[in-house]
C-alpha cells in the first residue's frame, strides 16, 4: 500500500468525518466535490478510494453482466424510455442505459464532473440537486439510482429520497435501486446500509422484484401501482 493510500484511509476515520459531520449526517455536496477533485474520473472516485485503481475496475466490470442480467430477467428495456440517472458519478452507467433512450436526465449533488461527463454525452441533460431535495416537475418510465443509497444516512433522509423518486415516476415506470443490503447497519459516517425490509417499506403498494447479486447486494426493480394511461 502506498503512503498516500495509507493517508487515505487514516483521514477515512479520523480527519474526513470531523471536516464533513454535519448534524446525524454529513455535507455529501462538499464530500463528493473534493473526492471527484482528488480523482476526477477515474474508479476510485466512484468506488473504494483507499483500493488501486486497478481493482476498482475489475470489481466494477462485474456489475454490467448483472447488471443485464436483472434487466433481462425483468424485462426492462431503456429504448424509447425516459430516464432519470440518480447519483450519476463518473458516467459508468450511461453507456448501458443512455443509447435508444427517449430522453435522458442525469443528476448528481456535485456538478464537477458534469464538463467532462457533457463532452462524452452531450445529449444528456445533466442536473445538480440532492435526491433527498429533488424538486423535479417531470416524470420518467425509469428511474436508476445505482451505488447511492447507502450514501443515505439517516432515517429522514431515507424516506425523502426515495419519496422524491415516486414523485416523479410515470404511471407504468419503473424504480431500480441496488446494490441493498441484508442489514440495515451504520459503516462510516458517508455510509449506511439500509435492509431490503427498510427500502421496501418505503413503497407499499409497488410491486417489487429483486435480482441478486448485485454489487455484493441485492437490485430491486420497483414497478409503479399505476397503469400506463
Ligand atoms: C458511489 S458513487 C456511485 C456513482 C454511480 N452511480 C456508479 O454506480 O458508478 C455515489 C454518487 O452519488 C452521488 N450522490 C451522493 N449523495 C447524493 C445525493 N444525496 N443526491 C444526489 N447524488 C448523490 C455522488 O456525488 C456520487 O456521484
């Protein structure tokens, strides 16, 4: 391990949750702002930044086969479809979700990679909002919020964010949501699991389908209690 990914993981536990400890969570704009300022696009910014970039990727290329999978399984297909990217990162699932969608909006609580993000995909419309604040008036047939939920700290938040996204499903969408976990439990203060129990008390009434594994978790495929009119 290098000295600075000792640093890291030092300023992990020590310096980082006193600089961003905010009330029972934490200020996630600045943390993501200064962690895409440290790696811009690379996998550790989006993954384990104390791990080599190397083994980010190669955990990170098992997610797209299933990925598919779920969405095979599921029947979901993004063509023709509008979508809303929650948590929108580096850009990693663009390319399985943006080609043949109808229109595509991708949000995320730190703009700074949006320059880059729009160079590669300059047809998506890319928003800066928190999901637990999010004010959109739009609806979408699909909503995706991949890797973001755990970074969700606290019971209030929790029940805004994913009530934000039932706002602004269509009649007929859809809601995927992973990877979740098997306990509700708190890692670090950017981090916590929260059960699929937790998650699906949140959309009683939703039919709910889960594919696993998922990034060490489960993916839940929500489906809207209303027809498509
Ligand atoms: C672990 S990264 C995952 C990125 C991408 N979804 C992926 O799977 O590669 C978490 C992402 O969610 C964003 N994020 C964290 N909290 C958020 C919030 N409350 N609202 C919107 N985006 C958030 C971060 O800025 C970051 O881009």
């Amino acid at each position: 391990m290098s000295l600075r990914d000792l640093l890291l993981k030092v300023a992990k536990v020590t310096y980082y949750p006193f600089k961003y400890r905010q009330g029972n969570g934490y200020d996630a704009e600045a943390y993501w702002r200064d962690r895409f300022a440290r790696h811009g696009m690379s996998f550790r910014g989006v993954g384990h930044e104390g791990t080599e970039e190397v083994r980010n990727r190669l955990e990170y290329e098992r997610s797209p086969r299933e990925f598919q999978d779920a969405l095979h399984k599921s029947g979901i297909d993004f063509a023709g479809k509008r979508v809303l990217e929650i948590g929108v990162g580096n850009g990693y699932y663009l390319d399985f979700c943006f080609p043949g969608s109808a229109y595509y909006c991708a949000v995320d609580i730190t703009d700074l990679l949006f320059p880059e993000l729009a160079k590669r995909y300059p047809e998506v419309h890319f928003v800066k909002a928190d999901v637990c604040k999010l004010g959109l008036r739009e609806k979408f047939d699909i909503i995706l919020m991949i890797d973001v939920l755990e970074h969700i700290v606290t019971e209030n938040d929790l029940r805004s964010a994913l009530s934000n996204l039932k706002s602004c499903l269509a009649d007929g969408g859809t809601i995927i949501i992973g990877p979740i976990h098997e306990k509700t439990k708190k890692h670090l203060f950017y981090v916590h699991f929260w059960s699929v129990d937790k998650v699906a008390a949140q959309f009683r009434g939703y039919a709910i389908e889960m594919y696993r594994p998922f990034r060490k978790g489960t993916l839940i495929v929500v489906r809207s209690p209303h027809e498509r009119r």
